[in-house]
C-alpha cells in the first residue's frame, strides 16, 4: 500500500473506528517537544493535576489513600502532592487492581497484560486515551529519523500476544498499514534465511525488534554472505533490551543506518526515546520520570537510581509513582537537539541471554519467560543454562501444586527447546543482579553457538 494512503486514509479511518484520537495528539506531543523545559513543566502541572482529580474522584483505593495523606487534588498543589505520596509496584496493582480502576473512563477500561520479561507479569487495565498518547509518541519519535506514519515498517518480535494474533483479519490489517510481524522466538539458520528474503522484498523504511534478536540476525546474515539492500531503510528501532555497544556496531555495520534506542514498557508505556544527537529524551508531554534511591529520594546527578514512572495519559487506571524495576542514570541539562524534552541518562535493565535448543535452534528468552508466566502459584523464578545445553530453573513459589509446576515447566520447556536435560528445584529467594533487578534468564549456551549452522 502506498504510504500517503496509509497515512491520510487507512490509519486515520481505523483509529476513528477505534474512536482514539491519536493522530490529534500526535499534533499536540510534536509541538510540544520544542517548548523551553517551564512551557512543557506547565504542561505537566496541569495533566497532572487532572489525573489527581480523576483518581480521588473515580478509583476507591487512590480516594482512600489521598484521605489518610491528608491530601485534597483539587486544591493541593499537584507536583508537591505527587511528592507527598508514596510508590507503587506490580503487587500493589494485583492487590488492589479493582480498587485501583476507574471503571467509568471513556470507552471502559481495556485489559491488558506485560510479557513478563522481568518475571513478574501483571494483569491491568488501559484505555483509548493512554494507548493514543502511546501511539502519538511512537509516531513523533519514529519521526526524527524521517520515518513517517505509514511508511513500511518490519517488526522482528516475540510477544505471543502478537504473534498468536496473526489470523486472517489482523495479516490483512498489518497488510493495509504497511506493517510485517516475524516472530524473534526461534532463530535457527533456516527461518533467519527466510526472513532475510521477506525483508529484502518488503523493502521496509524502518525495523523495529529486540536488539539481541536483530543482532543475531544480522551476525547470521554477515557470516552466511546475505547483505542486505537498504534501498529505503532509514533507522533500525530497537526497545525490549539494553542495548550494548558491540550490538550497536553489528547492527550499524549490517544496515547502514542509525540504530535508535526507545525505552518503555507494556505496563508502563512509552516512557523515552533517542533522538539523532544521541541523547534518551523522556516523552515528557505524557510521562513524569523521577529517578529515586532505595529510601525513595531522587537521586544526585550521574547516580543510578530505580525508575519511577507517572504516566499523565492513563485513566483507566492511573500509575502514579509506579515502580518500573528499571534502573538509569540521573541526568540534567539540554540536548543540542533543541527539544525542551527532559534527559535520561543510560538505562540498565531488562537483558536476558538467548537459550540454545537441542537442535542448536536460538530461542529468545522470552519464550521461555512466557512459560513461567502461565503457571499459578510462581511468584519468581530463573532460568539457568548451562555449558552443555541442560536447564536448572531456580522457582519461588507460594507452595501450592509445586508437582504439577514441576511437570509442566519441564514438558514446556523441552516442547520449545527439544529433550534437554530439565531439573526445577523450589527455592526461598533468587539473588538479584547488581542492577537491582533479578536475571531471569541465564545462558552460558549462547556464547558457543555458531550463527551459520549448529554447534
């Protein structure tokens, strides 16, 4: 489909019927990127003030909270209020989620679910406001790098709550919008040559994927003599991961062109972006980002602190102070960009080791994430292989059915990975990274695999 169309008539007719007003706010989140740092702070005052209002008015759990703080939306003043009250996380929405949700937000609250890539999935609630601002801020970023909405577009993915999706009516939607989903879960030589096929025939304008899965792609298409031939491409999005500078020099070499580092959430939604000087703005219009210590204060400048997310958009259940488990640098200052946007300074969280089938097919870990997020009763887990391709899997759980876990983690384990060696063994608690954050998949497999054929 030719662009314009796609960009003027389909996506503006599917988002009507969608009854999201993206593209509106998509106007409204480009020109605010360049309002001097007290414009876009105004902005947020007044966004926040609003989200207060809405969630002492709409969802018990806030009201009660705001009641016992001695704090009144209304007249408060919003950002000394948003000090004043205390983070939340994963267990406080699964505790609370009905309590928490406001049920009369425009269009009714919309599940939702996170991949589980830190191993604790949450089940919440969005609406058509917060996934258009979402969407708006997609659609400005992608921008920067001269990708325009519509233009062809691959995305080398894992989520199955996509890549499941895939029947008839949504093949010809991504059809329609110029857009190609392949699954990043199994990379064997035989699907990354297919792919390379797809994507030299689909001539994209951009790809969009796990910066570990594009890595191995193109690792595999340098070494098996595959150039690819970047006609139209003009910036490779990567997100999901912490990009590492080896994996930015791969990717660069390869394609050719700019490798853009985003930085968001299914829970949390699109929190920051790169933009052509190199530095991670925070999509300030629709988020506020502080970066606190362990004792909640904000961090001094270069101090690595946990990021802590309000996000402005979300009314069907507000995130407000809501603990990512994300952890980034504090920074300051102005981009030479000229955007009056905020900075983040570099982002460590999130990295997970590729998993090596029996076959010596690579696996993203995800597809492994996504079996433990299926069983009832696992509150933590990891996943450790080792040299000779066998699996421990380290789980915390709540003592209920630990038999059937057991049975189950290693039938689909082996069903995705081939008869590997599985051993499940329960735990109290799983060490946590230096980063703060559990790694919740482990290779030490994925070093000795050879990209061009099996080990």
């Amino acid at each position: 489909m030719h662009p314009r169309i796609v960009r003027h008539l389909i996506s503006p007719l599917l988002e009507r019927l969608l009854r999201r007003r993206t593209f509106a706010y998509a106007r409204e989140c480009d020109a605010a990127q360049w309002h001097a740092p007290g414009q876009l702070r105004t902005l947020q005052r007044g966004k926040l003030r609003s989200l207060l209002i809405l969630a002492q008015s709409n969802c018990p759990w806030y009201r009660n909270l705001f009641a016992e703080l001695g704090l009144e939306a209304a007249s408060d003043d919003p950002f000394a209020m948003l000090e004043a009250l205390p983070c939340i996380d994963k267990d406080t929405i699964r505790s609370n989620q009905r309590d928490m949700t406001n049920a009369s937000v425009d269009g009714g609250p919309i599940p939702f679910n996170t991949g589980g890539s830190t191993g604790e999935p949450l089940s919440f609630m969005v609406d058509r406001r917060r996934i258009a601002y979402d969407k708006a801020a997609r659609i400005m970023t992608h921008a920067w790098f001269g990708v325009q909405h519509g233009d062809r577009e691959v995305y080398l993915w894992g989520s199955p709550l996509e890549i499941r999706g895939q029947d008839r009516c949504k093949r010809m939607r991504d059809r329609m919008t110029n857009e190609l989903l392949l699954a990043a879960f199994r990379l064997n030589p035989e699907t990354m040559s297919h792919y390379h096929r797809q994507i030299d025939a689909f001539d994209p304008a951009s790809i969009f994927g796990y910066p570990s899965s594009l890595t191995r792609f193109a690792e595999f298409c340098i070494q098996s003599n595959k150039p690819y031939h970047a006609r139209n491409l003009r910036a490779v999005f990567v997100t999901g991961e912490v990009v590492d500078v080896r994996q930015r020099r791969t990717l660069s070499d390869y394609f050719g062109v700019p490798i853009v580092n985003g930085y968001g959430s299914r829970d949390g939604g699109f929190i920051a972006h790169e933009c052509p000087a190199g530095s991670m703005h925070v999509m300030d219009q629709n988020v506020i980002v502080e970066i606190l210590d362990e004792t909640g204060y904000a961090v001094a400048q270069g101090k690595s602190g946990e990021i802590v997310l309000t996000h402005l958009d979300a009314f069907a259940l507000p995130l407000i102070r809501y603990r990512t488990g994300d952890m980034a640098t504090q920074t300051t200052g102005r981009c030479e960009c000229g955007r009056g946007l905020s900075l983040i300074g570099p982002i460590d969280g999130r990295r997970g080791d590729h998993l090596v089938g029996a076959d010596g097919t690579l696996t993203h870990p995800l597809a492994a994430i996504y079996v433990m997020r299926e069983l009832d009763g696992v509150k933590q887990f990891q996943i450790h292989q080792n040299c000779d391709r066998s699996i421990d899997v380290q789980v915390v759980d709540d003592g209920m059915g630990h038999r059937m876990n057991c049975e189950r983690i290693v039938s689909h384990l082996r069903r995705r990975l081939g008869p590997l060696p599985v051993n499940v063994r329960s735990v109290k608690d799983i060490a946590v990274a230096g980063s703060g954050k559990y790694r919740h998949v482990v290779s030490e497999a994925a070093g000795l695999f050879d990209m061009v054929g099996s080990v």
